[in-house]
C-alpha cells in the first residue's frame, strides 16, 4: 500500500494551534489547512485531516471510528463490507487485511461524500498513474 497522507503524518495539532481569533473557529479555506497544519484534533474523539493516496491500499477496520469522507480530487473505487482476508491487529481498535471477500464495490469521485461506520472493512483501489485526495473526518465513539 502506497498511501501518502499529505496533511496527517506530523504531529497532532490541537484546536488551538489553528484556531482563527474568532471565537476559536478552525477554518480551512478551499479546503486546505493553514500553513504548518496539517492534523486538527479537537477532542472528545474528533479529527480531521487531508489524505492523499496515489496506490492500492491494504483492508482497513476501525473498530470504534467511523470515517466521513470528502473527495476533493482524483478518483478511486472503494471496496466496503463483507470479510475481511488474512486479518491482523494492526493498533488498538484497528484490524488491517490483505482484501475483502464478498465486498461492494462503488467508484469515487470529486464531491462524493462517503460514511464508513465503525467496524466496516474498507480498501480502496486506485488506477495505475491515478489519485486521490480527500477531507478525512474521523469520529470516535466512547
């Protein structure tokens, strides 16, 4: 799995470190972080973050987090549901695999917007020389 995640590998930055100096609004303009950003955290299990995968990614479960996705640019096909193939532990709460048996399969493109609940297995395939980039909300339950 080739996923780069542009925005999302350094630290985590908490509201305050991107808040506007209006009442602590967090404001990404077209979408895109403020300069030096690139996670907001805001607690009580609520994250976003910009994504960014340009190859096939390995099965993904997130047990208690369901992720909101919104496509910005590029194109994919997302497989969800169904088994998960060769499961492993992969962090707390998370489950990796090599790939779905018996999955649905449905294309991706600027402005969908996708819901995967918690405990959904989800992979997704992008062509050879294609992308995607996507607003990443992660919403964990207690």
């Amino acid at each position: 799995m080739k996923t780069t995640l542009l925005l999302a590998v350094v630290a985590l930055f908490s509201t305050a470190a991107i808040a506007q100096s209006d009442g602590g609004l967090t404001v990404w303009p077209k979408g895109v972080p403020p300069a030096g950003t690139t996670r907001a955290s805001f607690g009580d299990g609520f994250a976003m973050m910009i994504s960014h995968r340009d190859g096939n990614g390995r099965v993904e479960v997130h047990q208690i987090t369901a992720d909101v996705m919104v496509v910005q640019s590029g194109g994919a096909t997302l497989m969800t549901g169904g088994e998960v193939v060769d499961p492993v532990t992969t962090g707390p709460n998370e489950i990796g695999g090599s790939a779905i048996k018996g999955g649905v399969s449905r294309l991706l493109a600027p402005g969908d917007v996708v819901e995967i609940p918690p405990g959904v297995p989800h992979q997704y395939f992008i062509e050879k020389g294609g992308q995607i980039t996507y607003l990443l909300i992660k919403v964990t339950r207690k």
